[in-house]
C-alpha cells in the first residue's frame, strides 16, 4: 500500500459547514472512493483552515485521483464543495491537492 498524504485550506467562514458535509458524505462517493482504491482515509483539520488528508491505496496519488476522476458522483461533489476551498483558481480540490512527500515512517 502506498500512503498518501496532502493538504489544503478550508475557507475560514466555511468550518462548520464543511465538518458537517464531512458527517454526512454522499453514499455513493464513499462507495466511488472505495471502488477507486482510497482505503483508510482520513482528513485533519486545524481551527485555521489547514486540512491535512491521509489515505492509502494500492496504486499512487495520480492513479487513484485519476480513478476519482473517472467516477460522476466525484464531479457533483468537487462541485458541492468547491465553494468552500481557499486558493483554487478556479479548479476543484482535487486538481488542487498538494501532496506531501513522506520523510518518515517508523514501521
């Protein structure tokens, strides 16, 4: 398995409502992400903004966000959530996640 880390900024307005689409996400994009490889993902968030996003999958970060990509319901939800993400430029979040290089693993 390969592990995956990035980061992004959640507009600051925008906290709760974004911690609250997280409690409730789609059932069909958990299943897309599933189907597509994303395995143990989690996502961390700091009262700024910063959120940090882990996950591992069999494949790399360009494979599985291209599988992502590939899935319509992952479409409608870049959409949804689009408006609550800093710095895009026009792009969706996943076009805009900065993956982060691993320096240490203690396994």
């Amino acid at each position: 398995m390969k592990r995956v880390a990035f980061i992004l900024k959640v507009k600051e307005d925008k906290l709760e409502e974004y911690k609250e689409h997280h409690q409730a996400v789609w059932p069909e994009m958990l299943d897309a992400l599933r189907r597509t490889g994303w395995h143990n993902y989690s996502l961390y968030m700091r009262p700024d903004g910063l959120l940090f996003g882990y996950f591992e999958t069999p494949k790399n970060f360009e494979a599985a966000l291209a599988g992502m990509a590939n899935e319509e319901i992952n479409a409608k939800w870049q959409e949804f959530m689009a408006p609550f993400f800093e710095d895009l430029g026009g792009a969706h979040a996943d076009e805009s996640m900065i993956e982060l290089e691993e320096v240490f693993h203690i396994d």
